[in-house]
C-alpha cells in the first residue's frame, strides 16, 4: 500500500523487515495477538490476548460486545496489537549474548467497528483463519451469537515489524572458550486431533485431519 506509515525500529535496526509479502506470509501463519490499550476510567495499561486473522490490508479482532476491552476499542481507543512467533532459543557462550530468533510485528491505530454483511463476512474470515474450513463444517451461527460478537478492523496502515535469526554472535574474546554455542530450534507442531466425549462416535472430518498433520 503506497499510504502505509512503517514506524522503523529504533534499537537493533538491523533486526527489522518491511517486505510487505513477507509481514502478509507471517500474519497468515499465526493466530493469536497481544493487544494493548490504556483503560479510560483507570488510566491503567493493559494487554489482552486475542485470536485474530488478516483480511487484506487488514487484521480482525473479535470478542463479546459486553467486554470492557471491545467497547473502548469501539469508542475509538488507540490500540497497539502485537503478534510475535519464537523460532529457536539462542545459546551463546556467555549469558549477555544469549537471545531468541522470533519475528514480531506491531501494528497500530484505531479500529472499525463491522456491521452487517461485513461483519458476517469478517466472522468466516476469523473461523476460517483459526480452522481452515470450519465455517462451512459447523452449524451457522445464530442471530443472537452474532448480536453477542463484536468485530473490528484495524488497518495494516501504521506497523513496525523486527525479527532476529541466524545463529549465536559471541565477543572475540570468547571464541577459545571450550563452551558449545548455538541454536535451539523452536517448532510448533499439530498433534493428532482428540475427539470430545461426545463426538468420540463421529469420523474425524478432513479439514480437521489436515489442520492436525
């Protein structure tokens, strides 16, 4: 987007990517945010963890139209919503050089509430993102579940996004050290899906079956 604000970062610069494909591709790859505001009435900062999916130009955030949170993000609180994966744990031969390969992005502003038949579409957007194919699986949701949803917007407008990878970076004066040093691969893995109690009779469908391999 030519309109985009990239906040660059200001310590480590060297860690921070702005490819717009590869924030898309990260984005995409995960499901849960931090989302932080500053509470009206208290003045008190908070952050909330949050599902979430990109659509487009785009992120969702849903909850309960009776959540503090929702109802000051709707009121148009500015909002910081971060999502970070960990890719390995990095051990050095002393502890200050010791670190984390992650990715991160923050993405800023205030959000838009979805009314509608975009809200309607934004809820198969955040099914869909968590369970590819669980929104046509399931039963349709209801028009008292979807009057109790709030759903909201925000634009990948306003964003700053860091990443560390490679291997560990120890002084010169600790290459002699007889202490081993490297990377300690982090991986997130679908295990084989568990049914319920009640569904314990019921074939595993295939998007489960996918999503769990």
């Amino acid at each position: 987007m030519s309109n985009d604000k990239h906040y660059h970062v200001q310590r480590l610069s060297d860690r921070e990517f702005s490819e717009r494909d590869a924030i898309n591709e990260f984005l995409d790859n995960e499901f849960l945010a931090h989302v932080g505001f500053i509470e009206s009435s208290t003045k008190e900062p908070f952050v909330i963890p949050m599902g979430y999916a990109r659509d487009g130009d785009r992120i969702l955030l849903h909850g309960s139209t009776g959540s503090r949170m929702m109802m000051q993000i709707a009121a148009g609180t500015q909002i910081c919503v971060t999502i970070t994966q960990v890719n390995g744990l990095i051990a050095a031969r002393s502890t200050f050089n010791s670190s984390i390969n992650y990715q991160s992005v923050m993405i800023f502003g205030t959000a838009t509430v979805l009314k509608d038949e975009e809200k309607m579409k934004a809820l198969e957007v955040i099914s869909n993102g968590l369970i590819p194919g669980s929104w046509d699986y399931t039963r349709p949701i209801t028009s008292k579940e979807t009057a109790a949803t709030m759903i909201v917007a925000l634009s990948l407008e306003k964003f700053s996004a860091k990443q560390r990878t490679g291997n560990s970076h120890d002084e010169d004066e600790d290459m002699n050290l007889p202490l081993w040093a490297g990377i300690i691969p982090v991986e997130r893995i679908f295990g084989t899906p568990i049914a319920a109690d009640y569904a314990s009779d019921i074939p595993v469908p295939a998007h489960i079956l996918k999503h769990g391999n």
